[in-house]
C-alpha cells in the first residue's frame, strides 16, 4: 500500500477520502489520531479504487 489519498467507504456512510501513512495508519478526515490498519479491517472499511494523484498539468491546463 502506497502512502497517500483513497477512497474509504464505511457501511452505509457517504464515501469519505482518507490518508494513509506507512507507519501510522489511516486518517480519517478532520482527524489527527490515526486509525490502525488492523482496526481499520475490524470494522471493515473498504478502500474503494486506486490511490487518488492530482490532476496532471496537461489537463489542468486543457480546462482553461
């Protein structure tokens, strides 16, 4: 698992974006204790895609 921004679904809650950090764990949004990964599969949230990456500058641009 890469560090960075994804997708976390949690039962019948809104998606939300979530950080992950190698050593620390998963943030939650508006949250500076992170969960751990183990409880984080305990209460079974599930990462929905891919990592999210910005917006490369080609596009960026192309929208202007």
């Amino acid at each position: 698992m890469q560090e960075g921004f994804y997708w976390v679904k949690s039962g019948s809650e809104p998606l939300q974006v979530w950080y992950y950090l190698a050593q620390f764990g998963w943030y939650r949004p508006q949250s500076a204790i992170p969960v751990t990964t183990t409880y984080f599969k305990m209460m079974a949230f599930e990462i929905i895609g891919d990592r999210l990456v910005p917006p490369s500058r080609f596009h960026a641009a192309e929208s202007l």
